[in-house]
C-alpha cells in the first residue's frame, strides 16, 4: 500500500468565543445561542478577569462591548492590537451607538465586524460564522509517504520511521530515499541520481551513489528490501 500524500488534520476543537459586556442579560443571550452553534463561550463583565483570562488564553475570536464602565470598547481594542500575542484575535464590535462615524472609527482599529443594539440573535450568530470562516487557519498538512506498514517518510519534518521507530538519516541519504520513492519502480541512473541530488553544485563520481545507497541500506534495516539494484544501470525502488 501507498500514499504519497497522507493528510494529518489536527483534531477539530470548538471554537473559542470571549465576549465582555456588561449586561448580564445580554452575556446570557450570546452564550446561550453560540453554545448552540458548538461554540464555546465564555462571558465577562468586567476588565480585570477578561485580561486574567487572556493572559493564559488565546480565543478564537472577541465579542466586545463599546460602551463599558471602566474604559470604552475602542480603548480596548486599540490594546488588544497593540499586543503581539493578541493582536491577531478577530474583535466583532456590539455597541448602542449607531452612528456611522462610530462604525467607521471602530473598523479602523481593527475589528472585523461592528454590530449594533438592538441586534438579532440569528444575525450576530451569522456574522460570527462569517468571521471565523473569514480568519480561520487552513488546517496543519503534513505529506508524508507510507509503505506497507513498515516506512514512513515524513517529508515536511525530514524524518523517517521503519516499523514505527525513527531512523537517523544524512541529509543526503533523506535526499536521496525521497527521490527513489518519487519515481517508484521507475530505474534512475546513477548519473541521474547524482543530478537529484547535487545537479552541478557538487563534484561527485558515481561511487558516491553507491555509498549512500549502502549505508541507507543498513539504516533502513527490514525496509532496505524496497531498494534494487539495477545491474550496470542504478537503482529503483520497487515492492
């Protein structure tokens, strides 16, 4: 069996939600509808335990009210920007002041959204998808090449596992497995094999190939059984 290109999606949490408002009616409704959505939410009422929480975590994205009672909404968001670990946190403004200038001034800053009280509950869940969706990070993929239960070339790490335990290979013995598994059951001439690998920037003879070839095959152990020998020619990598 082969695949030269296996997925590793990290597993899918739920989104993290903060929202600070100071309203505890209007907490309840947010967290009530996107915990619906398999959102996770978490409410705050005032400043202090909204940053105590930031300073161990990092949320998905930032609900926060213009008009608070210690410091005002834009103040806030102006230091959440200015921070380095927390700059990149999606903000969605939800604020009783309606004007456009308001609107405009809090799109400056920085926020992604600006929603306005009285609002819909159907409509801040919407504009929250859009957002996430928006700014989300493609998921983490790793190619790797797996062969028959017994290796694996994991091709963004440069590392290379034979029955599940990690063999240490030069970068040039790696450059080289790489290259005879690309081009399976395909024979490449030495000479070919010397292009691969060094093109014109090295000077190297044909024996070089077959060093390498040797020693991969004693790393590889039960694994080294892929690579054949083409009499006269090279080598190819076959199973």
């Amino acid at each position: 069996m082969f695949d030269i290109f296996v997925l590793k999606l990290k597993v899918m949490k739920n989104k993290l939600i903060v929202v600070l408002d100071d309203d505890e009616h209007i907490l309840e409704l947010i967290r009530f509808n996107l915990t619906k959505e398999n959102y996770e939410v978490k409410t705050f009422d005032t400043l202090k335990e909204f940053f105590n929480f930031l300073k161990q975590t990092i949320p998905d994205l930032i609900i926060l009210d213009i008009m608070l009672p210690e410091i005002d909404g834009y103040e806030i968001c102006k230091k959440l920007k200015s921070d380095a670990r927390l700059k990149n946190i999606p903000i969605i403004f939800l604020s009783a002041k309606s004007e456009e200038v308001d609107k405009i001034l809090g799109l400056e800053l920085g926020a992604e959204d600006y929603i306005i009280k009285p609002f819909s509950v159907r409509e801040l869940v919407a504009r929250v998808k859009v957002v996430l969706r928006r700014t989300e990070q493609p998921p983490t993929i790793s190619k790797q090449i797996k062969i028959n239960n017994t290796l694996v070339i994991d091709l963004d790490n440069f590392e290379v596992y034979v029955e599940n335990k990690k063999v240490e290979l030069t970068t040039a013995e790696f450059k080289l497995l790489e290259t005879l598994v690309s081009n399976k059951n395909r024979v490449l001439s030495r000479d070919t094999l010397l292009d691969y690998l060094w093109g014109t920037q090295k000077a190297v003879i044909d024996r070089t190939i077959d060093v390498h070839i040797t020693n991969l095959r004693k790393k590889l152990g039960k694994a080294s059984k892929f690579i054949k020998s083409v009499r006269g020619i090279g080598y190819k990598f076959e199973y």
